[in-house]
C-alpha cells in the first residue's frame, strides 16, 4: 500500500502528537484489543506494548519514518500512545563524572 494511502494524504503528526524524534520512546497506554484498528495502527499498537524508539517501529515494520510519526501521532492524540518524558538537564550526569568513566574505559 502507498505511504500517502496510509496515512490519507497527511505528511505531519496532528499537534496532539506532539515532537516525534527517532529517538522518542513510544509505549501503548492499557488494552487494545477489542478496539477496531487498520493494520498498520495495529501493528504500531503491538509493537508498543513495551516501550520502543520511532525508528525502531519504523525499521520493524518497514514503514517509512514520517507515516510511522503520523501514525503515532494519530495514537497519541486518540490516548492510545504515550512519549516518554524526556531526561531533565538537571538530571544528566556532570561531564566530569563521563570524562571519568571515557578514561576508565581507556585504561580497559
């Protein structure tokens, strides 16, 4: 089936969706299985049922990446799919700490 079949002729995820990188983690939110879904949103639904990156549902299913963010997209707004929250700033570790673990490493 085309893309833009898929799809219905949309390029973007609706606003809902929010940002969808490659490296967004996607995780389908309770059970799914008594509601009606095309094919392609199924598979996206079984796929999340763990949490998984865009790209990697993408790279799975054989589906170019900007009909799987529209797809997600879609998910998302329905409250079907969740994103993870992205790391604080705050709460990444101080360059000086992974310096120290780089040189560690090094030293192997």
């Amino acid at each position: 089936m085309r893309p833009y079949t898929i799809t219905k002729g949309r390029t973007r995820p609706p606003t809902e969706g929010g940002r969808l990188d490659m490296i967004t983690i996607v995780m389908a939110v309770g059970d799914h299985d008594g509601r009606p879904q095309d094919p392609e949103r199924q598979e996206i639904l079984d796929l999340c049922r763990r949490p998984i990156s865009v790209a990697e549902v993408s790279a799975r299913l054989d589906i170019p990446l900007t009909v799987v963010r529209v797809l997600l997209g879609d998910l998302i707004a329905q409250g079907d799919v969740r994103t993870r929250a992205d790391t604080p700033m705050t709460k990444l570790p101080e360059k000086k700490v992974l310096q120290a673990v780089l040189d560690g490493i090094r030293r192997l």
